[in-house]
C-alpha cells in the first residue's frame, strides 16, 4: 500500500546503529527525497546520543518499544544483532511500521518463520530484509550466462568463505562467535547461500562439519569465560534442488587462504566469481577469462531507494524478501541439524 502521509513524509526511526546501519542505512535514507530520520535506538542511551549528534537525528529513546510504537514514525530501520531481529521486527509491524531488517534474517528458523507470519498479517506493510551485497553487480548477467547454458549442464557449485585470517586464541569472543547474539548463523554461510539461492536455487539436503579450535572465550557479554558453540571452520555438502552438488567452506583460521570466490561448473564451462569480477571459459579453453557486465545488467547498492520505493507503492520490494530470508535460514536450520547429530539433514520446506 502507498504511504499516504498528508505531508508525504517518510519519517524512519533506527533501533540499532550498527556500522552497517551508519555506513550506509543512515546515508543512504538521507539521500532520499521526503523521507526524515527521526528517532534512534541503540544499545545504551550514551551510544544512541553519539549516533544522533554525528547524524542530527533529533529523537533519542531508550527503550526500543517505545519507539517502535511512536506515532510519528512510518518505518523502522533494524540494525541490530541477529537476536534482536524477531522481536523488533513483530512489534514494529503490529505498531503499523514499515520494517528493513539488517541480515542475517533471524537466529534461526522459528524465528524467521514467525517474522514472515507477523509480515503476511499486515499485507499493507513494507518488510524486507537486507540483501547479500557481494555480487549484486554481476548477479543478472551470472543468471542469463546459466539460463543460455554457456557453461552446459550445472555441475558443482563451489564457494570458498575463507577470511584469511589466522586464529587469534587470545581474543575475546566476538558477537558473531556468540550464539546468544546470533543464533544458530555461522560466518558468512548466509550470505554465501543467500546468493547461491538467487544464480541456482535452493539445496534440499546438506551434510555439514564444523570445528572450534578455541573452545572458551571470555564473552563481552558476561565478562568471564564462556563456551564457543559458533564453528571456527565450516564444511558443507549440499544437494541442490537443480540437481547440482554443491560445496561451501567457511573458515576463520585458514590464515593467508585466497579471497573469497564462487564457481560454477558445468559439463561444458566454468563461471567463476572473484574478486568482485566475473570470469567465464567454455569448453575446450584452458583458462577463464574476464567477463564484461553489460551496463543494462550491473546492479548495485539501492536498499534504502528500494525500501522507500516500495513504502510509496512505486516497486515491490526483490531483495530481499520475507519469503527468500526464511528459505536461507532453512538452510542454516538444516546445517545446525547435521552439525547436531553428525549425520545428513533435509533442508525444511
């Protein structure tokens, strides 16, 4: 439904200032004709009053509900951690508030299952989540390239999430290593999925391996001594719905491993995506080359233009939907499931 404001002022309020939400929530709204960042929400008011003096956003709360259920905001902008995600997102929509959630959708599948039922009770209400961004400029040119079977039959699908990073066994448990910040989300499995959905489709059944090397961390939250329960490297093997085989790796110890990278075989080519770059081959070439992304092709960066377009009834919301972020968090649900009990997992339809 058209935002139908009398003055047609989209007022936005934040609830979580995360850096995503600052580097490109917060600016990419600004730059937004007729649409007014009233009210923040962070973890502390001390943190909430930094974000509004350095953004001149005029409303501080302390406590999210209320603003979630102020009359004078229209929309709400979530970003925070994953364990926040459901229960902000189910009262802003039963306040009448038009919802961004910040990935990953929730902390598990519950949750996101009962965020898409509070979406689908309130029709007239913009919900969307925030998409994966890495591909967003080839990913329509990486759909035609497989759609006019340049690479022949999809074989194999391979993503590399390695960080680069060497373990660190004296550091302090970071929010994505807490599962009571974020759930059952591991690394950038997510995210890596989330676009794998958009080029091929959904798995239906996945096998998964994880390890934690440092198995106790002080935690931020309590300041003493807590279990690791989120894997510091990840291994899965999925079947997907396509009839591919598919093979993610994720890895926060894998010190100096190559930049993350995607590809996609085929019984007659390659694509493969690294580096922010596409590069393809056919058969019988011996080594990809680059692939030039027609400009009526490239997409790009445009949440925040998407998330008011669809508030002014201009665009429905592509990405990502409700629907898409419970399907990637059936995969994270299926992944936990085999992680639990060592064996195979159905991915949840």
């Amino acid at each position: 439904m058209a935002h139908n404001n009398r003055d047609d002022v989209i007022r936005v309020g934040i609830v979580g200032a995360g850096e995503n939400t600052r580097l490109r929530h917060i600016p990419g709204l600004r730059q937004q004709p007729q649409v007014e960042i009233v009210a923040v929400c962070n973890r502390t008011v001390a943190s909430s009053r930094r974000v509004a003096d350095a953004f001149g956003i005029p409303g501080v709360y302390s406590d999210w509900t209320a603003l979630v259920s102020a009359d004078d905001i229209d929309a709400v902008v979530i970003g925070t951690w994953p364990y926040m995600h459901c229960p902000v997102t189910v009262a802003a929509l039963g306040s009448g508030k038009h919802v961004m959630c910040e990935a990953r959708m929730a902390m598990n599948l519950a949750e996101a299952q009962q965020m898409l039922a509070a979406s689908q009770a309130r029709p007239d209400l913009v919900a969307q989540i925030v998409p994966a961004p890495m591909t967003l400029h080839l990913d329509q040119t990486v759909r035609r390239l497989l759609d006019e079977g340049v690479i022949g039959s999809l074989l194999f699908v391979d993503i590399q999430g390695a960080s680069g990073g060497f373990l660190d066994s004296e550091a302090p448990m970071t929010w994505r290593q807490d599962v009571v910040f974020s759930g059952q989300n591991v690394m950038a499995m997510g995210i890596w999925y989330e676009t794998v959905m958009r080029w091929v489709g959904e798995a239906s059944r996945v096998v998964a391996r994880g390890e934690t090397f440092v198995r106790r961390r002080q935690s931020v939250r309590t300041g003493v001594e807590e279990p690791v329960q989120i894997p510091d490297h990840l291994d899965i093997l999925a079947d997907l719905d396509c009839g591919a085989k598919a093979r993610f790796v994720f890895s926060n110890v894998m010190g100096l491993a190559e930049a993350p990278e995607a590809g996609l075989y085929g019984d007659g080519g390659t694509l493969r995506v690294k580096g922010g770059q596409l590069f393809g081959a056919r058969k019988p070439q011996q080594q990809v080359s680059p692939i030039v992304i027609p400009d009526a092709e490239r997409g790009g960066w445009q949440v925040e233009s998407d998330f008011i377009r669809a508030i002014r009834g201009e665009a429905p919301i592509r990405l990502t939907r409700f629907e898409d972020g419970v399907r990637y968090m059936a995969f994270t649900h299926a992944v936990a499931e085999s992680l639990r009990s060592g064996g195979a997992a159905m991915v949840p339809r």
